[in-house]
C-alpha cells in the first residue's frame, strides 16, 4: 500500500488544476448567474485531452487511468461543480455504455468523437416512476420491420440537450422482464428534448427531462445484449459513483480552502476569527472528514483499475463524500457569516451545487441499500 500519485498522474492533476485556476475560475460565477452552458470551457477541455481521461487514445481518449479521470473531476469541482458534472456525466455515464457494450461497429461510429469531446452523450434511466426503483423502468421499445419504436419519458437527463450533445443511451422494457439498452441519437424523429430544468444548484450544466413517442432507431441501436440492460446500468452506474465522489470531494475542498482563507483575513475583537477555537474546530473536523473521504474515491478507482471488486467501495465513497460535501459547504458559510449567504461569494453557490450529491447518482439510501447487501445483511 502506498499513496503516492504516478508522474503521469501528478502531470494530469497539475494540468486540470490549471485549467480550473485559470479558465473556469473566472467564468464561473458568471455561468451560475447566467444558468449558461460553458461551451467555451467544454471546448477547452476538449483540446487538453480532458473529456475522455480514462478512454484509449485509439478512440480519443487521454488513455489514462480511473484514479487520474478522478483526480481530473476533482480538480474541476474545486472551482465549479457544474463543470465538473458535465465531464462526468458525459464520460462515465455518456461514454462508458458504449465502450463497454458497443459492438465495433458502435465504437467506431460513436465513440472517436465522443472520447475527443467533440460530441457530449446522455445516459437516460431515471423516469417519473422509476428512480431509486431502477427497475420499473416505463419506457417501452419493440421491433417493428427492423427498427425500435420507442414510446416512454425520462427526467433529470444530463447532456442531453446541448448544441453538441449527440445522443442518450436509454433503458426500455423490450419483452416481459426484459430490460435493454438502446442508443438515440439527437434529432431522431419522436424524440423530444424538454426546456431545462429551473435547479438549486448546478445551473450551469444541461439537465432536461426527454419524451419519447414512436421514436424509430435502427434495430442495431441496441446496445449489448438484449435484455442485459439492468445488469448493464448497474455497472455504469458503479463507475459513475466514483467520478460523483470525486466531484464531492473537488467541492468540499473548495469550500474548505475559502473558508480558511476567509478565517486568516476576517478579524473580529481585534484577531482574526481563525485564532478563535470554535472556528479552529470546525477547519480541523472539515479537513480531516475530506481527507477521509479522498480516500475513500481513490481506494474505489484503484480497485478498479486492478479489475478488482468495487461496488462496494464506491457505494461507500459515494455516501460518505456526499455527506462530507454538504457539510464542509454549511460550515464555510457559517464561517463567513452574513457574507456566505451573498451570492458574491464561492460558498454560497458551493453551498447551492452540494445538496444533490447526496441525491443524484443514487440516493444516499440507495448507497447503504447497496453496502447493506454488500455486507450480507
């Protein structure tokens, strides 16, 4: 055991946190205000490498591994967690499908522009009854000569709406107890991409509801087996807790550093507030509940990059960085006072963008159901 980072790895984290220091910083809050997608930052990405870390460099990708597309989350939720979302839901729930189950055929067609950044993908499977219960997916696909007819509705959909979005991979009832998964291109006739949701937080990244209603794709669309499509999104969706965590841990640390620097410069009764105990207590449990939880996400990524079992550590790491987060953005802006509650400062808006941490990507509940199961109990 050992907890030193690669060179390669060191390279990778130096290069995001640049990038976020120097290109997202200042936009961000502009974007937050504006509820305005970063195309401009998307690009940028996009020509650092950066939108397809942990794919091969045969089809875009960095080539790199999950603890460096980690460490790439986590750099850019340090400044923006819209940013952040955005990369990872395009790569880890995007992406990640159609790499793993495409057909050659698929990943030639799809997969060098989407590594590449060039394009943004979707991954559709929550619906208005169908969440945290997975599996009463509504949606329905059945072959008529040759095509899927798809008739159904998703919500709370990231990526899918935006001027370089290319697709959503979708779960759909195909058969009696049969779940699948089947890719839709934008601009398909029959589907239909929502206005974006008024949010909380994140306003900056793309989150639509879709409506599907005879929508017709080829029958190849199908993507892995037929009826695979539950064991499918179960393992995506192990893969997604990771770069979630990431982007919790990103936050939570971003939220720290302003308010140790808040608590150096902000003087009260003739000293600053960080020489009083009670704020000394809060930076020192914040800081050592993120250390924890950093922890936690990289042990989940390595274990993947070992081809070991993860689902357990990431369910862990999802649960307890999401937590963390929220309360390291509640203790930074009690620490700033009246001022955390401006929105001039970061932490309000961390405080804004932290709560669906311990919602989106699997419900907190959800988390301990799987630990639960993964214990035995």
């Amino acid at each position: 055991m050992h907890f030193e980072l690669t060179d390669e790895q060191r390279a990778i984290r130096a290069l995001a946190r640049e990038f976020a220091e120097q290109e997202a910083r200042p936009l961000a809050p502009e974007l937050d205000e504006q509820k305005r997608f970063p195309y401009e930052l998307v690009a940028k990405l996009a020509d650092l490498g950066l939108m397809g870390v942990p794919y091969p460099q045969e089809w875009g990708g960095g080539g790199a591994d999950t603890l460096s597309y980690a460490l790439v989350i986590e750099e850019l939720a340090r400044v923006d967690a819209s940013l952040a979302i955005t990369v990872a839901a395009h790569t880890s729930l995007g992406t990640y499908p159609i790499y793993a189950y495409g057909t050659p055929a698929q990943k030639e067609r799809w997969l060098p522009d989407l590594c590449s950044g060039r394009r943004l993908a979707a991954f559709g499977l929550t619906e208005p009854e169908a969440g945290s219960d997975a599996g009463n997916t509504r949606t329905r696909a059945r072959l008529e000569n040759g095509e899927w007819v798809i008739d159904g509705a998703k919500q709370f959909i990231t990526n899918a709406g935006t001027e370089i979005s290319a697709l959503v991979t979708i779960t759909a009832r195909t058969g009696p107890d049969e779940i699948s998964n089947i890719v839709v291109p934008n601009g398909t006739p029959g589907y239909t991409i929502g206005p974006p949701y008024r949010k909380m937080g994140w306003n900056a990244s793309d989150t639509r509801p879709l409506a599907f209603d005879g929508a017709r794709v080829p029958e190849d669309h199908l993507l892995g087996e037929r009826g695979a499509g539950f064991r499918q999104f179960l393992a995506t969706l192990d893969g997604g807790r990771i770069s979630v965590s990431a982007l919790a841990v990103g936050l939570a640390q971003g939220a720290f550093d302003e308010a140790l620097a808040y608590a150096r410069e902000r003087q009260a009764f003739g000293k600053p507030i960080s020489k009083f105990q009670a704020i000394q207590m809060k930076l020192a449990d914040i800081s050592a509940e993120i250390e924890a939880a950093r922890l936690l996400t990289y042990k989940a990524a390595v274990l993947k990059d070992h081809g070991k079992p993860f689902t357990l550590a990431a369910a862990q790491a999802k649960l307890k960085s999401g937590r963390v987060a929220v309360r390291a953005c509640e203790e930074a802006v009690q620490i700033h006072g009246g001022y955390g509650y401006i929105e001039e400062y970061p932490v309000c808006r961390y405080y804004r963008d932290a709560k669906i941490l311990t919602i989106g990507e699997g419900t907190d509940e959800v988390q301990q159901l799987v630990i639960a199961r993964a214990l035995g109990c």
